[in-house]
C-alpha cells in the first residue's frame, strides 16, 4: 500500500519557528494555485495506474486556513484519477482559531476521516511568544467540534522558558480535547526564522535540557495510556498514524503541491516550495521537480535501517531479509556487538532501547560508520 501527501502552501500568519513552505501573504493566489493542484493531481494519474493508495494527507501550511471548497474539490479529484481504498486514512492539519461546522461539515463529505490539530502548548503566553494565531481556549473550542473524531494533537517540546509542568497541561490539554494520538515534537531553531536569532542569543534550552523535557514527555504520556510507536508519536491502542508508518516502513508515497515530496519506484523527487515558480511549471505542462534522484542498493539498504530504528518496533529480521535477501544478524554481527548497550535484540527484530531512542540519530550512524 502507498500513501497520498498534499501539501496546503497558507497559514494566517507565520509562526516564529517555522521554515515549512507556507506562505501568509500568498493567500491571493489560491484559487491558481489549486487548479495547478487539480492539474498535477490529473497529470500525474497515468503513470500511477498500478497503485493503490491507504492513506492521504493534507498537510502544510493549514489546509483549515483555506476555503473548504478547495479542499473538497481536491479530494474529489484524488477519488477520480487515483485508488483509494474504501478503508483509508484521511487526515487534515487544523489549525485552532480556523476551524468552524460548515468546514467540517464539508471535509467529512470528502471523506477526512482523521483530524490533525495544532495545539503545541496549553500555555497562552508560549503560544503568543511562538506568533501562533490561537489560544489553549480556542484548541477547546475546535475539540468541542472534533468530539468523537479520530483526533491527534501536535504539542512542542524544547520551547523557550517551558517547564515540565507547562509540557504536563499540554499533554493534558489534549487529552482532555479528546486526542487518542499525540505527536510531540522537538523545537528545531532553523536558520533564517526568528527563532534562530533566540537560539543565537542562547535563550532555548540546551540539548541536555531537551532531552530531558523529552524523557519527562514520554513517561507522562505513557502514564496517560499512550505508547510510543515512533520517536516523536504515541497513540492509544491502535491509533497510530498509518501515513506516517508508511514513511518509516519506506513505503511508496506520491506528493502534490509546493515542496511535496514522493517516493516512488526507488526514485525520490521533491518539488519546487515557490508558489509561481510551481504554477508556471503546472501551466506549461511540466512538472515542478527542483529535485530527484534513484536510490541504488546499498543506499536502500541504509534508508531502511535508519527509518526502521526510529519506530519502537525496530526491524523485523524476516522483512529485511525479504527485501535484501540476506540475514541482517549476520551481516551487521561486528555492529550489533559494539552497540549492543542501545539495543534490544529479540528472536524477531532489532530496536533502539526505549530510553536511547532520543539519540537515535548518534547510534544509527555509528551503525553505518
Ligand atoms: S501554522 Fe504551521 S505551517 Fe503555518 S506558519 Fe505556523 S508552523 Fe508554519
């Protein structure tokens, strides 16, 4: 099975960390930008006639930002030209403060059956400080809409001035919002943002203290009945993000839109992240690639390892032995030896210890060396 990405390029205003492609003064050009949306979505049919897709993403920017009308008419587009499976999973990035009942009205008659909210702290002045254009009553409200609904919560670790009591409300503001799933993300100072100069200045938690905030988050959050599949995800039973599983799992997946990227037939290729740029490409009946690039052996090889000891589960022996024919206990004997402090090894499969898993990155190169 493979997945669907599409990427919304426009939010009301821009938070102070973010370097994602969204574009707040764009909002005039919409209505282009989803007919050259539409157009890919159309263009690119044919030459994925052979697939089957479980699961679609609408991501961003904030999709609730835009008209509902836009959304619907994308999804109606995927359901025409592409295989979607009757049971896959439809998710939407909300933002609060944008969503109301005629939107979700119309996302359900598209078929969104998953709700991705933002809420990233249940501290009103963390959330003023990171420009984001809600309030913890405003995440209320949108819950208040969303009750019943498959319903995950984006929250951020890592913040200026944060403490572990402000990472407790807001993992119990999401809980109380009704969430079965949580992504709690680490703040990353990108370059170019205003955060950046705040990381220059030294006033973010150091990585020792994130790391800590995230050994806090995680044992909370299990202590609240969410297991983590993933680095940075926890869900209850069952509720894991099967879009996201897909990529760590180095499933196939199509992207469309401004700096979406796919993966398909052991080619990864990623668009362009300006809007003209792209539309003038669409236009003119081109794709709007600013890169790709195929993966050879040895390189897929090494993608799957490194996804693979992001999840709790690790590698399953027999699915690496499936895609590469050989045992991985035996090739990687001399590493799995030298690493063997960070990791657990069962009858079945390979994974980070739970507690080493936040330096997963340190180990899975050391893995590699
Ligand atoms: S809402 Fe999301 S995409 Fe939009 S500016 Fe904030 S972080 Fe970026």
């Amino acid at each position: 099975m493979s997945g669907i990405y599409v990427h919304i390029p426009f939010c009301k205003s821009k938070c102070t960390y973010c370097d994602f492609a969204s574009y707040p003064k764009e909002i005039g050009k919409a209505e282009l930008y989803f007919a050259c949306l539409y157009k890919e979505m159309k263009g690119r049919a044919e030459s994925l006639d052979g697939y089957t897709f479980d699961t679609v993403y609408f991501g961003g920017g904030t999709p609730s930002f835009v008209d509902p009308k836009y959304i619907y008419g994308a999804m109606k587009q995927l359901k025409n030209y592409y295989k979607i499976t009757n049971d896959a999973e439809i998710t939407i990035e909300i933002n609060p403060g944008t969503l109301d009942e005629n939107k979700l009205k119309i996302y359900k008659a598209a078929g969104f059956n998953r709700f991705s909210v933002g809420m990233q702290s249940a501290n009103d002045e963390i959330l003023k400080d990171l420009n984001r254009i809600h309030t913890s009553k405003q995440f209320l409200e949108a819950c208040e809409l969303l009750k019943g609904e498959n319903l995950s919560v984006d929250i951020m670790i890592g913040l200026p001035d944060q403490t572990e009591e402000d990472i407790k409300k807001s993992v119990d503001l999401a809980i109380a919002g009704g969430a079965v799933h949580i992504s709690a993300h680490a703040l990353k100072a990108e370059e170019g943002t205003p955060m950046y100069g705040r990381y220059l200045n030294g006033e973010l938690p150091s990585a020792d203290e994130v790391a800590d905030m995230y050994d806090f988050t995680r044992n909370y959050l299990a202590k609240r009945g969410f297991s983590r599949y993933e680095v940075s995800n926890f869900s209850k039973e069952g509720y894991y993000s099967r879009h996201n599983l897909n990529y760590w799992n180095r499933g196939e997946y199509i992207g469309f839109g401004v700096s979406a990227s796919s993966f398909i037939g052991e080619r990864r290729f990623t668009n362009t992240e300006k809007i003209d740029e792209y539309t003038a490409c669409i236009l003119r009946n081109k794709v709007a690639e600013i890169y790709g690039e195929e993966i050879e052996g040895d390189e897929r090889e090494f993608e799957f390892i490194m996804l693979g000891l992001r999840k709790e589960r690790g590698i399953a022996f027999d699915d690496f032995k499936e895609r590469f024919g050989v045992d991985f206990r035996e090739k990687y004997a001399d590493k799995i030896k030298q690493l063997s402090p960070f990791l657990d090894i069962t009858l079945e499969n390979i994974a980070i210890k739970p507690d080493k898993l936040y330096v997963q990155n340190e180990i899975i190169i050391r893995f590699m060396d």
